[in-house]
C-alpha cells in the first residue's frame, strides 16, 4: 500500500530486453509510480509541450514522443533522403549511435540548467527540480521487494514527465555537430547521423568529424556512447556496391566501429540497397507463427474473434511502416501476400468461397490495396498540414491556380527512387478521385478511401 501511495517511491520492474535473462545488463527498468502523481503530470506535460511546440524549440528532426510524428515519419524522413541520394548517383554513410542506458543516466543538473535556458522561470524550472529531487525506488522481483534507494540520476520509465524531459536533454545534440554536411535524426535515444557525398573517404572523414562531436557532447553531459552496438553503413546502389568495396573506417575513442549490410532502426531492417529483402523475412516470420497460433484457436473461437486476431497480431505487422517498405519488388512481396491470403482461409474457411470472396467477404483488403491505403491516408495527413513539416517538405504540390489539388512527382534517375514516399505517395494520391480528396476528416476519408478500394 505505502508502495502505491508514496508520490516519491517507485517501484521498479525489470522487463527484458533480450532473450538471454542471464546478463543484468540486457534488462529495462520500468517504474511504476504512484497514480496520485498522473493528473498533475499531465497538466504540466500538456502545457510545457504547448509551450515548446509553439515556439518550435525542439530540433526539426527530432520525431520521440511528439504529436503527429512517429517511428513511420522518421523512417520515410531517413529513407528518402537516402533514396534521393541514390537518385542523385551519391553515397550516404550513415551512423546509428547507441547510448547505453540513455534515460537512467540524465544528470539533474544539467537538465536543470537545460529547462532553465528554454523556460527562463525559476518557478517552473522549480516545479520540475521537485520532480526530479529526493526520488527513491525499490527492485520488485519475484514476489520479494528490495531496500529502498536514493534515485541520483535518470527520469523515471513509466511517468508522463520522462519522454519529454529526455527530449528536451537531449534536443541540443544536433547543435554541437558542427559540419554541415552531416544530419543528425532523433527519436529518444535512437539517434543516427549520416551524409552524402559523391566519395567514401569524403564521407568518412565528415562523419568521423561529428563522431568527434557527439563524444564530446556525451561527455559533458555525462552520457555513454555503446561502441560495440554502434553501428555504421553505406547506403547505394547495388551497381556502386559491385564496382568496389565500399568501406567506413570510424572510431570512437580507441574502438573501430563495425560496419554492417543492413541494421534494425526503430522496428525497421534497413539494408546497404534499401530493397527491404531482410525486413519482409522478418515480418512473413513472424506472420508464420502468428497464422499458427490462429489455426490452433480456429476450432474454438468465432470468426469474429479469429478476425480481431488477425488485426491485432498480423495485419499490425503488415501495416508497421508499410509506407516505407511497401514498394519492394514484387519477388519479396509475393511470399507475404501468400500469409496474408492465408490468413483469409484461417478465418474463414468455407472451401466454396475463392480467397479474394473472403476477403470481401471480412471486409478486408487484399495486400497491395491495403499498402495503398496506408500510403493515402499518410497522404491526406500531409495535404491536411496534420504531419511533420519534414515529411511535408518531400513533397510538391501542384500550382493550385486550376483548382488542382494533385501533387508533381520527382524526376527519377533510376527506378530505386520510384519507392520512396515523395514518389509513390504523390502517385496514389495522383489517382485518387477527386470526391475522395475533398473529405476534410480522416475519419470521413478512411471510410469512403475503403469503400472506393473494395469497389476499384
């Protein structure tokens, strides 16, 4: 009870971050805190946000806990920078930066004099400095508790406050990469840096500059680069891969960081070609044994609950960021579009109906015409100013002297380019109908976007 009442206790959970349960390492501490705490959280973080957005005070790429961004905005953001790179015969060399226990080690101080510069009122940086101040937590562990501890360090996993004081800690980092031709993505700690160039050595040499930079942030403000899970990459065209090893040589400190084909960002396996191969693998994975669980509930539960299945642990998987990735050639796409329609015999299976009469049949759509929904309804947020400015920027919309509410799509040099979502986002929402468009709801627009696509 004194556990759940105790505004300044938390009490604290390890949940796995791996499979191997043998290395204290490999585990998240989430905090649960008193619920007495929420209300007054929420009202500051509701008006601190305010505050900040109003003034466009976080960094423009920085996507973690913001409204109306996400891990889908910031992987369309990366990708097409990287896909009009290669439209443009360049190179980009990229960085995924890993921060060893980003969130536990947020020194107060610092922080402190971080809200002091962006809210510039001793009141409210106060307010928060008691958040923060004379914390203790204890371990629950298998039924027993362990002695209580003074929290020195870190937000809490688990409050409302965390997310965005952490946003904020870390908003400055991109301020202190001095070279320009170096981008630096955020979303939490998931951060990466990256640049093109029409040569390797250019690249490495900028990229080991801002290398430089971000262990000299982390440095002063006590944060930890992990080099053995830092990683790097050369995105290009396949034909630049064949002509000649294309090889990063970095540092951080004394420890060389490994270049690798293609690394998992934010749920998403990139690859060195961005063809997407490797990420379709996973997903028709875990689809397999997601579609064996289903056949094992089919002979007990209805259609209806074997169709809630289907949404919530297939078709979620398909969805995840399909934007990206959907464009893939049809030989990766075609063994996920055989679990999708297999997923449809799962949930109903009446053998004198085709698959495709199934699918009408649940009411849902086959595979490509679910990606263009996907790809619309991102687009309608964009043509409604209800997406990131930098997804926004992708895009060029057409002179509306005639009334015209389409979108120009880009030159492209090469047919990889044709994939990314300024190319393929105008193109869907190009060939939709007009009647479609005019909606000024996302609801309204989803409803009639789904009926025109069963109906196409």
């Amino acid at each position: 009870l004194s556990l759940s009442l105790s505004p300044s206790l938390a009490k604290v959970i390890p949940l796995p971050k791996a499979k191997d349960l043998s290395d204290p390492n490999d585990f998240r501490p989430i905090s649960l805190l008193s619920i007495l705490t929420k209300p007054l959280e929420r009202h500051i973080h509701r008006h601190l946000t305010q505050f900040i957005e109003d003034r466009n005070l976080f960094h423009s790429f920085q996507s973690g806990f913001r409204q109306r961004h996400s891990c889908h905005t910031a992987l369309i953001r990366v990708c097409d920078t990287w896909l009009a790179a290669i439209n443009q015969a360049q190179l980009t060399g990229a960085v995924f930066l890993d921060l060893k226990k980003a969130f536990d080690l947020v020194d107060h101080t610092i922080l402190l004099q971080k809200l002091t510069i962006y809210l510039q009122n001793p009141s409210a940086v106060s307010l928060l400095k008691s958040f923060l101040h004379n914390r203790t937590q204890s371990v629950f562990l298998n039924g027993n508790y362990s002695t209580e501890g003074v929290v020195k360090c870190g937000v809490p996993q688990g409050s409302v406050l965390g997310p965005l004081l952490f946003n904020i800690f870390i908003n400055d980092l991109p301020l202190h990469i001095t070279n320009s031709k170096v981008v630096c993505d955020l979303f939490a700690d998931d951060n990466s840096i990256h640049s093109c160039g029409t040569d390797v050595e250019s690249i490495q040499c900028c990229l080991q500059e801002s290398l430089n930079d971000v262990s000299k942030w982390c440095h002063q403000n006590r944060m930890v680069i992990h080099p053995g899970k830092t990683k790097s990459m050369v995105v290009a065209a396949r034909q630049k891969h064949q002509l000649k090893p294309l090889m990063l040589k970095l540092t951080l400190g004394t420890d060389i960081v490994e270049q690798v084909r293609e690394h998992r960002v934010l749920g998403v396996t990139l690859d060195e070609e961005l063809k997407w191969q490797s990420h379709i693998d996973n997903v028709c994975k875990q689809l397999a044994r997601n579609l064996f669980l289903l056949g094992q509930l089919k002979p007990y539960v209805s259609t209806d609950c074997r169709k809630m299945f289907f949404k919530a642990h297939i078709l979620a998987h398909i969805n995840y960021a399909s934007t990206v990735w959907s464009s893939a050639s049809e030989v990766h796409i075609k063994k996920l579009n055989s679990l999708h329609r297999r997923a449809a015999k799962l949930m109903l299976p009446d053998r004198s109906l085709s698959t495709s009469a199934k699918l009408k049949a649940l009411e849902i759509l086959p595979l490509r015409e679910q990606f263009v929904y996907n790809t619309a309804v991102l687009m309608f947020k964009v043509h409604m100013g209800l997406a990131p400015q930098y997804v926004c920027d992708l895009l060029n919309r057409a002179p509306a002297r005639y009334g015209s509410n389409k979108y120009v799509l880009p030159r492209t040099r090469v047919d990889l380019y044709k994939t990314s979502f300024a190319f393929s986002g105008s193109s869907v929402w190009n060939s939709l109908p007009p009647k479609i468009k005019m909606y000024k709801s996302v609801r309204g627009f989803k409803v009639n976007l789904r009926k025109f696509l069963f109906n196409k």
